[in-house]
C-alpha cells in the first residue's frame, strides 16, 4: 500500500485529485493539507488533516506528494518534497516558467525521485474516442485538428487567484495544458507555433482567451481554442481530413460529475448522456456521396492516471507523462507567450 499525501484542498484537489486517489486499488490518501475549513475531514474521515507541507513531511510513511495548490506554489512546494525524498505528483502546469519546470526536473534526476504532472484530461473518454479515430486512417491524410474548451463566464471571480495579477495565473496556464497534451499524443511535436493569448472580459487582468495554432509537416494545424465569453460553445473536437470529417460537440462527463460530487466509474450512463456524448464521423464515398455514423466516447476513467503512478512506484511500469514530456508542453507555453507578444510564428527550437 502506498501512502499519499495531497497538498492542497482547493477544486483541484476535492474534485480532481482525492476522490481519485481514494478509488485507486494500492493507494491510500493517508493526509490531507487543507490550511483552513473542515471539509476533507469531513469527506476523508480516515485522511490526517494537516495544516502545513512541515507537518506532511514529518510523516515518513507518506511517499508520494500531490500538490493542488495554485501554480506560483508549484516550484517550491515540489522541490521542497523532492528534497525530503518524496515522490512528487504536481496538478498542471508543472511551473509558470520553464525555467523552473528545467530545475524542478533536474533536482528530480539528482534526487532519484519520480516527477510528473497530473494531465488527466487524456483519460476522457472523448479524446479516447479521437486517438481511436485518428488512429483508423479512416480520415485519410489530417489536415486540421481542432481542441475548444469554452465556457460563459463574463463576470470576474473576486477571489479567484486564476483572475489576479501574478505568475502562473490566466486562462493559458490553466486550460491549455490539456489542450497541447492531446496534440502531443496525437501528433508529436510541433514544427512552429502561432498563438494569441488575450484578456476579451472588463476589467480582466489576466488572459481570459487564446488560440494557439501548433503547425506539423504535411499542412497539419492543430487549433487549441479556448475562451470565457462564449454564450455558445464550440464543439469540444473538429477534425479534418482528405477522407472526411470528426466532430465531437459534448464534454466528456467525468468532470461536471467529479466537481457536483459524484465518483462517475459508480454511475452507469444514460442513454441520453451515452448519446450526447458521441461524436459524429462522416466519410466522403467513392460517387461523393457521405456516409455518417456515430462514434461512442471510449471509457475513460481518470483513475487510469494514479493505477499508472502506482505501478511505477511499484517497478512496473514507466510514467505515463514523463518529465519530458512535461517540460514538451511547458517548452509550447513559454513559445505561445512569445507569439502572442511579438504577434509572429516562431519555430520549434533546434
């Protein structure tokens, strides 16, 4: 059994992190650091409840650390654990700047600890569905690929520190990990970047929209879009192709179950939701004529994540999201401010 101390007890660690871990045969959450309130004592009755990283790292049982905390926390919380000989799992991003994510990683490898960072989004069953697709060659030769991660929130939040001046904070750190980390998977890495990063809502501070474009050989874009003003979203998945066309309009359900409380792997889906949550592949026929058919969401479960943080803690298996691969998508970040600053593509370094 492996004991894991979760840092932070935010949404990002009541909704995305303990009830996951919780539910992972081989883990158990053995602590908790909420520096205020009583709601994971209430939640995880069996959990320590602490009020430092100090005090979590006094307890030598605890080997792996998670660390939900804002993302200007990020660098020094984790080198603080690594230093104390702990595993370290960080919520994404890793850190705000790659420089740090450089270090953090470096101090891991000297340390002879495992780091990683917490990208379960490709655990949706809907992306599942996209890999499987792409995979087919069904759609012949890929000449787009669209991500959008929209939402209507055209008030600020007072006090959320995603909204603030600071490091780390804005729309760009917090959605467009995901976004990339998909590209990644599917494609690889990028030729050059394109990106415009933006502050659309009053009174914003932070950046509240983007579009990132990750240009590949062969004429293949890889759009990421994300924005807190749209009254009507986008569909969630857009793939074009010589062949035909992918399109995926519904999120993947685990997170709107995961934030109301619910454990989604508990819950047989509706029909309904089983429908919404389908894609659409239409294929061009020989006489041009199309043909459509519905593409179920695969069966993603973020649990997939911590089983696989278990088995390498365990000697069988390797990470699935390595440092490399983590410093790969802070590398794009860091790319996609310089685009948007200097308003230019710029190449993929080396």
């Amino acid at each position: 059994m492996i004991n894991v101390g979760l840092i932070g007890f935010g949404l990002a660690g009541r909704a995305f992190h303990a009830p996951v871990i919780h539910a992972v045969p081989g883990l158990r959450l053995a602590a908790i650091v909420q520096r205020s309130g009583s709601d994971a004592a209430e939640l995880y009755p069996g959990a320590r409840i602490l009020r430092s990283v100090e005090e979590l790292l006094a307890i030598s049982e605890i080997r792996l650390a998670v660390i939900a905390t804002p993302n200007d926390t990020h660098y020094p919380i984790a080198r603080q654990c690594l230093a104390a000989g702990r595993d370290v799992v960080v919520d994404k991003p890793l850190t705000p700047t790659l420089e740090e994510a450089l270090d953090l990683v470096t101090f891991a490898e000297q340390r002879g600890r495992l780091l990683t960072v917490y990208q379960n989004r490709r655990y949706d069953g809907d992306f599942q569905a996209v890999q499987q697709v792409v995979a087919s060659g069904k759609l012949g030769r890929l000449v787009r690929f669209e991500s959008n991660y929209d939402r209507f929130r055209p008030q600020l939040k007072a006090n959320a520190w995603r909204e603030r001046h600071g490091s780390g904070v804005g729309i760009l750190f917090d959605l467009a990990p995901h976004l990339i980390d998909h590209a990644l998977l599917l494609f690889g890495l990028p030729q050059a970047i394109t990106a415009d990063v933006r502050m659309e809502r009053e009174h914003a501070v932070a950046d509240d929209s983007f579009d990132l474009t990750l240009h590949y050989p062969g004429g293949l874009s890889a759009v990421l879009q994300a924005t807190m003003l749209a009254a009507v979203t986008r569909p969630r998945f857009i793939l074009h192709g010589t062949s035909g066309a992918y399109v995926k309009h519904a999120f993947d359900v685990q997170e709107p179950k995961l934030r109301a409380g619910r454990l989604p792997w508990k819950e047989t889906p509706t029909e309904l939701e089983q429908e919404d949550n389908s894609g659409v592949l239409t294929l061009v026929n020989a006489d041009g004529t199309t043909t459509e058919q519905r593409v179920p969401a695969a069966s993603g479960d973020y649990r997939s994540y911590y089983a696989n943080i278990r088995d390498v803690l365990l000697g069988k298996a390797v990470p699935a999201v390595t440092p490399q691969h983590a410093l790969n998508v802070m590398r794009i970040l860091e790319l996609a401010r310089q685009s948007s600053a200097r308003g230019c593509t710029i190449p993929w370094p080396g």
